[in-house]
C-alpha cells in the first residue's frame, strides 16, 4: 500500500495531503460496477472494480474498504472474499450489499446495507464513516438504522415499523410509531413492551416469542391491539405482519409492521 498521505507546497510551505480512500467494488453485473464506480469517483473515491471472486482477490492489498456484492451467481458469494480479507488484511472494512437481512457477515465492523433499497447515500455514508475511522477519528457506525428505514420505504405508507427481540424489548421503532405513541424514538430501545404496555401481553407475547423461536411468518389483518388507538370517531382496518431478522446481536429478533388497510368513520 502506498503511504496514507502524500505532500503539496502551499506558499512555499510543504503541506500533508490525505491520499484519497481506494475501494474495491465486486458485483457480477457490469452496468452495476460502472455505475458504482462513476458515483464514488465523483465523490472523490478511488475504485478497484471485480466481477469474479478471483479478480477481487487479486486486488485485496490495494484497496482501504470493500463493497461486495453477496450473491455472484453460479453458486458463488461475495462473502468468501470478505472472509479472504478479513484472514489477510483485517484492518479493511467490509460493506456487504446483500438482497436480504437474513445472512450473517464478518464481524463487528462489517456493514450490510440492503440491495434495492438503500440509496447511494447510504453508502456515501458508510465509506465516510469508515474512512474517518481509518484517518484515526474515533465513528461508531451502526447499520440497522439503515435497513430498518428501508423495510419502511419498501412497505409503503403508514407503516409503523418496530424490532424487537423475542422477549419483547424493542431494538428500534421507526419515526411512525414513536408519533403514534407520543414518544421519542430514543425512549423505546432497552425498554421492554410487555412492561410498557401490559395490555398487549395477552395477544403478542406469544405471537413474537414463535415468531423468533420458530422463525416463522405472522399475519393478521385485523385490530388486535396494536401499540396505538384509533382518533376518536375513527375505526382502522390494520394489515399486521411479524416476521424474523437477525439482530445485531446475532440472536433472531422480530420486525413487527402493521399498515393502515382502511379508515372507516364511526358515528
């Protein structure tokens, strides 16, 4: 690797320049590395684009983070890379772009950001994170942020998002329901729903701890409940559904989502 700075005279006053940050991008679809590619160049980003295990593995002493893509086709996965280069150079961080959340990846400081939803700014964010990591700035980079917000844009509108672990204590709500139940968002994590809510025991204490231990899908389309009430003078019709994710812990959480279906005015 070469040096992480290099020097440019200012006023006849040498001056220490941060080498700009190399990454390597594997995909097995070409239009998508070149689109990658062109993106993080104009941010300032150099790129080591790969479309084969073999050619990644080929440039893992020349790069400072890797974004690859999990599935290769033909039975190949971009995570025997991460793996090559977390034996090789652990220091790099590793960014996954995987078309699920269910598949676990390297250590703690990998980041899975979720194909087809997360934009370019997510990963804009991700590499700046790791490149002030990497310049010696202590960041604390959290990933769930990011997937959680998109499960939100991939169900549409009027969607309270909520994770939870199998016993109930949430991982994170979304914007949605924190309005709903007149809270702020950082109230929620830690705390446990049951608790909170004994109301709901009856209903989703079950319901969440099969969910998890099973790892099994619930749906309900009707009003069991839920963590909000109607406006007075309205009746809502919900779409519910509760399906299981791997939390960042590694145990196997809940993501409970509920849609608003219909709003019926009730005299």
């Amino acid at each position: 690797m070469a040096d992480e700075t290099e020097t440019e005279v200012r006023n006849g006053v040498q001056l220490a320049v941060a080498e700009p940050i190399r990454v390597l991008l594997l995909d097995d679809q070409v239009d998508n590395l070149l689109l990658r590619s062109t993106i993080l160049r104009k941010y300032g980003y150099l790129t080591e684009t790969a479309s084969t295990i073999e050619e990644a593995v080929s440039l893992l002493d020349q790069i400072d983070i890797a974004v690859l893509d999990y599935h290769l086709g033909a039975g190949q996965f971009g995570t025997e890379v991460a793996s090559r280069l977390r034996e090789q150079r652990p220091e790099v961080p590793i960014i996954i772009l995987s078309a699920t959340l269910e598949h676990r990846f390297g250590g703690v400081e990998d980041m899975h950001l979720l194909k087809g939803y997360s934009s370019v700014d997510d990963l804009l964010s991700a590499l700046r994170s790791f490149e002030a990591k990497r310049r010696g700035k202590p960041v604390v980079v959290d990933a769930r942020d990011f997937f959680y917000s998109r499960i939100n844009m991939a169900m549409g509108d009027d969607v309270v998002v909520e994770i939870l672990d199998g016993e109930g204590n949430w991982q994170y709500v979304n914007e949605a329901c924190a309005k709903l139940l007149e809270r702020p968002r950082d109230w929620f994590p830690g705390r446990n729903m049951f608790e909170e809510m004994p109301e709901l025991a009856a209903d989703w204490r079950e319901i969440l701890l099969t969910v998890a231990e099973k790892r099994e899908t619930y749906l309900d389309r009707t009003y069991r409940g839920l963590l909000n009430l109607p406006r007075k003078g309205e009746e809502w019709v919900w779409n519910v559904l509760a399906f299981p994710i791997t939390l960042h812990t590694r145990a196997t959480g809940v993501v409970l989502s509920a849609r608003i279906l219909e709003r019926k005015t009730v005299l």
